[in-house]
C-alpha cells in the first residue's frame, strides 16, 4: 500500500532536523503554502494527466455501449443512368436517369442482455473515476512528503549554519587561549574539527534542499522559495478511529473503484446470462424511386416489422463461466479493498497519536539542550568549564534538533496521510472534516 511505501521517504525522511526553528526569526521569504504545490501538481502533473485521460476513454466507451439502447437509423440512395442507341436516322442515342432512396430505423424493444452491459458500462465508467480521484491523492502523498521533507532539509540547513557560526567563534576562543597559556594545541584541534563538521554537515543539508526543491518543482511544475514555514502548530491528538473509519468507508475512492468493479462485474455475469434470451424489436423502413412502375406509376412504399431472434450456443456457456468466475474475482477484492484501507486508516491514525507524543518530548528535550549549550558556552568563555563540555553540550543541541525537526514534520505529514487515506483534504481542519 501507499501507506507502507511512503513511510520511509515520509516519516523517517522528515528525521532531517529539530524544532531549532522554533527558536530562530523567520526567513525574510518563507516557503508556499502547501496548497500551492498541490494545486499545481493538480493542474500540471503528468501523472494526473494520464489518470484523467483513462477516465475520458472510460466515459466514451460506456457512452458507446449505452448508445444501442437507442434506435438505429440507416438510409441508402442510389443513381442508375441509362443509355440506349438508337438506329441512324432517330434522332440520336436515349438517355434516362432513375433515382432511388431508402430510410430505415431499427430499435430493440426487449434486449435484456444490452440492458446489463449498459448498466456495466456504467460501473465501469464509475470506476475509472474513482481511479483518477485516487491517482490525484496519490500525487499529493507524494506533494505532501517531498514538501514537509524540503522543509525539515531547510531547518536542519539553518540549525547547522548557526552551529558553524558557534564553531567558528569557538576556535577563535581556543585559540586566543592557547596564545594565552590558558588552552592546548588540543583544544585548538578539536575546535577545528567541529568547525569542519559542522561545514560538512551543512554542506548536507544544502545538498538535500537542492534535490527535494527540484523534486517538488518536477510534481508540481512550481519553483519552491527558499526558507521554511511556521511549524510550531498545536500537538493535539485526533477524533477517534472509529470515525476516521467510517469517514473512509465513505468518501475513499480505492474503495468506491473496487466496489464499482465488483458491480461492473455483476453486471457482466447477468448480461452473459440474458445474452441467451430472445431479443425483440421493431423495423421500419421508407423507400422510394423516380422510376415508374406499370401497376402504381411509382416504387414508393414502406414497411413496418417486428422482430424476435434467439440465438444459443457453447460460446454463450462459456462466456457465462467466465464471467461469474470474474464477478467472484471482483467481489474477493472488494472486501481486500476493504481490509487494506480499515488497515491503513489505523496505522495511519496511531501515527498521528504516536506524532503527538513525539512531539511533545522532543520540544521539552529541545528546549533543555538549548539551555544546556547556552550555559556551558558561557562556563567556556568564562574559563570555568573544558572545552570538550562545550562541544559536548553543542552535539546534544545538533542531535535534539534534529529530533525535534523530525517529529514536526512527522506529524503534519501524519495528518495530512491520514486525511488523504480518509478520502478527505490533506489540510482539512477537523472542523472542516466532521462539521463541528
């Protein structure tokens, strides 16, 4: 399932940073909103394009199945040119045209078999729909990971430019030291080491933001800005399960395709049995000539007639085999449907209750670090405490940030996974979703 593919490049991609950012002044140029990005992935994306497509090719071939339920019309004409020759002497050679038309109109009265491949048409068309409503929340799983990914890439980017500024001013502190007798050429070498880690690791994350920008860019066919939303939003928990269950039950379009091909291939089983009934229809028909008939000066009539074929074969028994055994087929993978998406609601939902609580850890050890790193910074400076404490107390921040990053990003794309499986808007409020 999506669910299952995604979580890697969703949830354990979103491990890129902390909640540093909670603490930082915002970019001068944020990044778009998401609904941005989903709109124009929306609008532009192939994929969407495609899936869209199919549905058209859908909608047409049960517009052409429903179509024979309507009267036929034919109508036929025809020109004869007659010439004769004539003896010398009588006035030249004889010529007469004739002109003849027809118009006919068939209907069905009774077909019961086209009546259910109508019908199953009708399904089918259904089901292609609710196929291209599915590939659009597919492209927007795949929006909404790639967007809450760039982020947390660009607030782990900035975390570790403020960490090489740290660094930085630390080696100019050891080795201010060292000219004073007060450090060792150690202190100094350790002091470059963080310098470079951090350069490195910023190198990264610059890395990271480059590709997740042009990945969302290819979605979406809209160039990211640089810098990164709020994410500081509130941490409270969900509706209970057993409403998300009922609000996908309704509104997923996986469930409502593989129920639209289960009753497509009812209908299917059906129209092979009815396909060995009688068919009864009625014909009529308008003819007429400039030619002249020796009874009644005209070939002008018309026609009226009733029909009633039946037609009965081992084809016919065949098809009626073949086609129960795939309404069977359809109906196993109905309730698989069903299954797999009661399954993926609730992952999806314990995700969000499991975000919530990550969160809230991950602030208060955030938040305890930063105290920690900006206190041991002071005891350094100050002379009263080693070096290596401060570059200790610098790696807890780097490491609670990056946890905290990773548990906000985890839950807004939680929630927006979890509204997408629920067959709802991804940033639907849940007041939007249940009305209260």
């Amino acid at each position: 399932m999506m669910f299952r593919r995604e979580k890697q490049s969703g949830y354990k991609c979103a491990a890129l940073g902390s909640a540093f950012f909670l603490s930082l002044a915002a970019p001068a140029f944020a990044l778009q909103p998401l609904r941005q990005f989903l709109d124009g992935a929306l609008d532009q994306g192939l994929d969407t394009r495609k899936a869209a497509a199919e549905a058209g090719v859908a909608r047409a071939q049960a517009a052409e199945i429903q179509s024979g339920l309507f009267p036929v019309l034919s109508a036929s004409g025809s020109r004869d040119h007659e010439q004769y020759q004539l003896p010398q002497g009588w006035g030249g050679d004889l010529a007469a045209d004739a002109y003849a038309g027809s118009l006919q109109v068939n209907l069905s009265v009774v077909d019961v078999g086209k009546w259910m491949a109508s019908a199953q048409a009708g399904h089918s068309a259904e089901a292609a729909e609710n196929g291209f409503t599915e590939a659009k929340a597919e492209v927007e799983r795949k929006v909404a990971c790639t967007y809450y990914r760039l982020i947390g890439a660009e607030a782990l980017k900035q975390a570790y430019s403020r960490s090489q500024d740290t660094a930085a001013k630390d080696l100019d502190i050891a080795q201010a030291k060292k000219s004073a007798g007060a450090a060792t050429d150690l202190d100094v070498a350790q002091a470059r080491v963080e310098l470079a880690s951090a350069a490195q690791g910023l190198v990264e994350t610059d890395l990271e933001v480059s590709l997740d920008a042009r990945a969302l860019r290819s979605l979406c066919a809209l160039e990211p800005t640089s810098g990164f939303p709020d994410l500081d939003g509130e941490t409270a928990g969900e509706p209970a399960l057993a409403v998300w269950e009922a609000l996908a039950e309704k509104n997923s379009p996986i469930l409502k395709a593989a129920r639209e091909r289960w009753l497509a291939a009812e209908d299917s089983a059906r129209a092979a049995k009815a396909a060995v009934l009688p068919v009864a229809g009625l014909s009529y028909s308008q003819s007429g000539s400039s030619a002249s008939n020796p009874l009644t000066g005209t070939y002008d009539g018309s026609l009226l007639a009733g029909t009633l074929t039946w037609q009965f074969g081992l084809p016919n028994l065949a098809a009626i085999s073949a086609a129960e055994r795939q309404a069977s087929v359809e109906t196993t993978a109905e309730a698989i449907a069903r299954r797999d998406l009661m399954d993926a609601v609730n992952e999806a939902w314990l995700r969000v209750q499991s975000g919530v609580a990550q969160c809230r850890a991950a602030d208060a050890k955030a938040d305890a670090a930063r105290v920690a790193a900006q206190m041991a910074q002071v005891r350094f400076e100050a002379g009263s405490s080693s070096h290596q404490d401060e570059i200790q107390a610098q790696r807890d921040l780097i490491t609670a940030e990056s946890e905290r990053i990773s548990a906000r990003t985890g839950l807004l794309y939680a929630r927006a996974f979890l509204r997408l499986t629920a067959g709802v808007d991804p940033l639907a409020a849940v007041s939007d979703v249940f009305g209260h």
